[in-house]
C-alpha cells in the first residue's frame, strides 16, 4: 500500500525524529505502522512547556512514512495537567501571542497531520491538554478521566485552539459553563456530552486506542486522509459547496486502486461482511 504522506525530502526513519525526554515515541506493528506517543514528564503531570509543545509539533510533522495510525497518551496518573503554568509569568502581550500561535502550529500538525490520531485519556484532561485532545481525531477516556478548563479561574484564557475546537464537540454553551463555572466534567459525562467518542474501564484506554489505531491503520490510506482532510472543511462550507467537495473526494478516493482492489475482494466473498459484532 502506498503511503499517503511519503516525504519527498527524506530522511524518513525514527532517527530522523526530534528527540526531547519528555516526549517518546515507539513505532509498532509488522510495517511499523503505529505510532505510539506518550508525554513522558508525570512529575509535572505532562503540563506542556514551550519545549514540549515544539516537540509535539515537531513529532507530528515528520512522522516516518510508514505510520498510518497514531495513539497519544500521558505517562503517570495523568493525561495533561495543560499549559506549564511556571512559564506564564515572564510572557508580555506580543509573546502571548506567539505562544498562542505555537500551540496552533503544534496542534494543526495533530489535527491535520497525515494520519488519524487516537488519544488515550485518564486523569486530568484540562486546559491545554483538553485542547491537545481535541486536536485528535478518536479520544478514548477511561473512568479515571475529567475534564476542566481552568482558565477562566486562573484569569486566563484558552490559548490552544479550544475556542475553536471544544464547541465543535460539546457545544459553546457547555464550555462556557465549564469556564465560567471552573465545573469539572468526570468521564461518563464527558462521553455523552462528546468530549470523547469511547469510555472504557479504569486503566483500559490506552489498550481501547490501541486497538482502534490497529484497525484504523488498515483501512485504505486515501480513505483515511480524505476523513481527517476533507470531512472539517466540508462540515464548514454552504451545503451546496459541501456537496461539490464530496463528490470530487468520493471520485479520487474510489479511483485509488487499492479501493478496486478492497470492493473487488467483497465481490468475491474475500472480504469481511459488516456484522452486528
Ligand atoms: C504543574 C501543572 C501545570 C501540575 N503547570 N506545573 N492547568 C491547570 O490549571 C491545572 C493545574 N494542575 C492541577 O490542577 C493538578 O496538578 C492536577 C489535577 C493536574 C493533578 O493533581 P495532582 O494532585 O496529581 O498533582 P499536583 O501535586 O497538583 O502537581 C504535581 C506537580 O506538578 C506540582 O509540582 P511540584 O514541583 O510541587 O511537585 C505541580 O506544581 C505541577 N503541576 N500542573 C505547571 N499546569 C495554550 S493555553 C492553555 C492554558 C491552560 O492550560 S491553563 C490550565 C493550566
């Protein structure tokens, strides 16, 4: 299968990745087809530092060509504690503003970087890690999650790309309660308000994500590039206009040999049915 986002400056391998201590990643699979990224600095629980929050960009921006999945997930008794509140204080306006723009950058490369990602959450999920989380595609929380955006208590605002990206799944009217109101959403109730797609027993979300990504990374590389690419930009256009995108991406996604291939094997009784599971 050709890889979707084969680079055309290598170097492509892992050596070729940024290395930072707080940031580790482990390629799985046959094809090392996985990529499995943890924030590794649970004393701080995995708060982001400027530092990280480069390394997070830097990671997803070059991730090797064999990587068709990805899973993020948080070392320690945490997902993300967010924003390392220690580095705050020295900011003026004009650098708030570029800081800002760097989660941006970072958080795009998670969003609209070349493969789905799947995060595993437990613990805190707040403020900026809330937002980190939002960037994925799939969140897999376990019963240990909750979700805050603290920064309407510290008298700050969200700076990572939440404003955007929180409404679109719970609602502005629900963030505005959760930053108003500092109110703190466990994980039951996060799943139902949309905050993540998945609830699994306490301990079991990196395992869920892990499985899902396995799944995800099979499917045909142009379905899943067309999903992460296509789908936001049509949910944002006129409806006429969303049909139009559709339909070009449906016809190159299905042009792709490999989808030939897929239907033909279905045809011939090679392929799995969809079953009630
Ligand atoms: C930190 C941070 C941090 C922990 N920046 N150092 N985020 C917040 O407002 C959340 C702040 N953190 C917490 O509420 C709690 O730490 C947790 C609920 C996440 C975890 O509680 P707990 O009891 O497990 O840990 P702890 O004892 O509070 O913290 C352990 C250490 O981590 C401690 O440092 P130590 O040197 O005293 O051991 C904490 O100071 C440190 N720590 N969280 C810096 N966030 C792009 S804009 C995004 C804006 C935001 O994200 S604002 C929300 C920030």
């Amino acid at each position: 299968m050709p890889a979707i986002h084969k680079r055309t400056n290598p170097p492509d391998t892992m050596a070729s990745l940024p290395q930072h201590p707080d940031l580790q990643i482990a390629l799985r699979g046959d094809a090392q087809e996985l990529a499995v990224i943890t924030l590794n600095r649970p004393s701080k629980r995995n708060a982001l530092n400027d530092a990280l929050v480069i390394a997070l960009r830097d990671t997803f921006q070059n991730l090797p060509s064999s990587v068709r999945a990805a899973v993020i997930h948080g070392a320690g008794e945490h997902f993300c504690a967010g924003l390392d509140l220690s580095e705050l204080s020295e900011r003026d306006a004009a650098e708030g503003v570029m800081h800002s723009r760097l989660w941006h950058t970072a958080l795009d490369a998670v969003e609209k970087g070349p493969v789905p990602v799947v995060a595993a959450l437990h613990g805190a999920v707040v403020g900026g890690g809330l937002e980190l989380a939002s960037a994925c595609h799939i969140r897999v929380a376990d019963a240990s999650a909750f979700y805050a955006l603290p920064e309407g208590t510290r008298g700050i605002f969200v700076g990572g790309g939440g404003s955007v990206r929180v409404p679109k799944l719970i609602g502005a009217a629900r963030m505005l309660d959760m930053m108003l109101t500092g109110r703190v959403i466990p994980a039951d109730e996060g799943e139902r308000l949309g905050l993540s797609q998945y609830v699994e027993p306490a301990g079991q979300a990196l395992d869920k994500a892990l499985a899902l990504a396995t799944r995800i990374a099979t499917n045909a590389p142009m379905t899943n590039y067309a999903l992460l690419h296509a789908l936001p930009r049509i949910a944002e256009q006129p409806a006429d206009h969303g049909l139009f995108t559709e339909a070009l991406i449906s016809a190159i996604a299905q042009s792709a040999p490999e989808a030939k291939a897929r239907v033909r094997a279905f045809l011939d009784g090679k392929a799995a049915k969809v079953s009630r599971g």
